[in-house]
C-alpha cells in the first residue's frame, strides 16, 4: 500500500491550492493510498530558521546553522516541530508539494518547510546525498500552480519557462535523496475572471483535473526528472567529459552569459 505524504503550502484553505491537494488525497485513497495532509499554514509551521528553535545549543555565541542542526539531531534535540515533519517524511513513499509558483519560487512557507526540514546530519551529509541520500527510493512531485499563462510560461514566454524556474527547487529533494517526478504545472490559474470568459477557464481546469487525476493514477508511468548519477561527477564534484547534459544548470561548456568567474575584476 502505498504511503502518500501531501503537503500544502496556501494560506487560505478555499484555495484552488487546497482544492487540489483534497483532490489528490481522494484520487490517491480511490487507489487504496494511505494519505496524510500536512497544511502548513494551519500548523502554522515557523519557516524562518532561528536560533529560538534550538533550546540546547552546543555554541551559545554564535548560530552557525548547519553544525547547530547536526548537534540537535545528535542530541536528539531536533525542534519538536521539524521532528514531526521529518517522521512524516519517513514514514511516506511518496510526497507531493502542492503550491503556488510565487515571485518565481516556492512560497515561503514551503522554502522555509526545507531549510528546517531537511537538517544536516539528520536528513542529508557530506556521505549522504543526491544518490546515497536519506530519502533514496521514495518518491516526489511537484504540483504548482501559475498564475500565467502557458504560453507566457513557454519556452520563449517572457514569464520564463515554468520547469526551469523549478529546477532548483526540485534538485533540494533530489539532494537527500528523492527520485523527482516530472513537476505537474497548471497555468493561468487566477482569480477575477470575468462572466465572458468563465467558460473557457472552466473548461480549461476541468482539462486539467483530468490530467492530474491520470497522473496520480499512474504514477510509475510518470518520468523523473532526469539527474546525473554520483559517478558522472569526479572528485572535484565536476561533470565528467562525455556524462550527459540534462539541464542548462549543470553542463560542460562555460557560456559567458552566466559567468560569474569574473566577478572581481
Ligand atoms: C505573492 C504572489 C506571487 C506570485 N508570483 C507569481 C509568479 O511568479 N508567476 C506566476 O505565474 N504567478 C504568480 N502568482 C500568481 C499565483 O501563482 C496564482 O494566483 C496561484 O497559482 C493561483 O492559485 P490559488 O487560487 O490556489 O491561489 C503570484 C501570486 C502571489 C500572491
């Protein structure tokens, strides 16, 4: 039986965001899923990452993060409220983030969810990552909304193409370990619309819903996100001549455009 972890990241639980992750949770149970929702403006998850979380530090005078976070998990001192959120990842096989594309990024909440979530030492290390890490074998996808268009969130849209924008976000879980699923991405999804278009954006969401409920119902047909493997990379964590190219984030050929090898001149 499948274990399915939903997390929404939408303050307003009337949401289209909230909608859809209710959807996802009655898809998922239809298929005999056992599914929990963690919404996390209702847990009112803290997303700033601060000293005031950790009650026994091993350095008072100064919060180096990282090493705080790994002490904690050593001391079995974690912040109760991350621990839950780590026991659900743990005990899940899968996890879906249903979210709003926000300023080109996660919202907040949910960036925040991953910078105390995913706690050195406890969810990833230096031994620890991308094809050893913690979360190996469980499985993740995104499913985001954006308030432009598709054709806005193209390739050659001005909104910049909407996978792209997610890559980073996705390669955090890819980091401790999470096989990616291709993002499930709903355009145009907004407010106000008007009487003479309410049809077409009916129809155009009641298209969507059918395509999201494909996706959930067949999910090991769904393809990751493709990734270099550890072994692609030599021990200066550098692409390997000849490993293959599988984003403009990491690829063999400097292009001046991006460079930021120049910035002391
Ligand atoms: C703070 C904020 C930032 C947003 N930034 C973007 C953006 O960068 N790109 C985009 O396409 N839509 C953006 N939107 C629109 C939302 O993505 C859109 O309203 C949402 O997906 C609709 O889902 P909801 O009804 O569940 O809120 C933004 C909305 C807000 C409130």
């Amino acid at each position: 039986m499948v274990k399915a972890l939903i997390i929404v990241a939408h303050p307003e639980q009337q949401s289209y965001n909230h909608h859809l992750a209710r959807f996802a949770k009655d898809i998922l149970e239809q298929q005999g899923a056992e599914v929990r929702l963690t919404d996390l403006a209702a847990i009112a998850l803290d997303p700033v990452e601060h000293p005031r979380h950790y009650r026994k530090r091993r350095k008072a005078d100064r919060f180096d993060v990282q090493s705080e976070q790994r002490w904690a998990h050593e001391d079995g001192a974690t912040p109760p409220d991350v621990t839950r959120q780590i026991e659900d990842l743990m005990w899940a096989d899968l996890v879906i983030a249903q979210f709003p594309l926000w300023w080109f990024g996660l919202p907040a909440i949910l960036k925040g969810w991953i910078d105390r979530v995913f706690i050195y030492g406890g969810m990833y290390s230096g031994g620890r990552r991308h094809d050893t890490g913690h979360c190996r074998g469980k499985r993740f996808l995104a499913s985001t909304t954006a308030g432009a268009s598709a054709r806005a969130c193209a390739y050659n849209g001005q909104e910049g193409e909407t996978e792209l924008i997610l890559w980073p976000s996705l390669y955090a879980f890819r980091y401790v370990g999470f096989d990616v699923l291709r993002p499930f991405i709903m355009h145009g999804i907004r407010g106000g619309v008007g009487p003479d278009e309410l049809a077409d954006y009916q129809a155009m969401i009641a298209g969507y819903e059918r395509d999201y409920a494909r996706v959930l119902r067949s999910l090991d047909e769904r393809p990751l996100v493709p990734y270099n493997p550890d072994e692609d990379y030599d021990t200066l964590r550098q692409l390997r001549p000849g490993a293959p190219v599988h984003s403009p984030f990491i690829r063999h050929e400097r292009d001046p455009r991006w460079d930021c090898s120049n910035q002391v001149k």
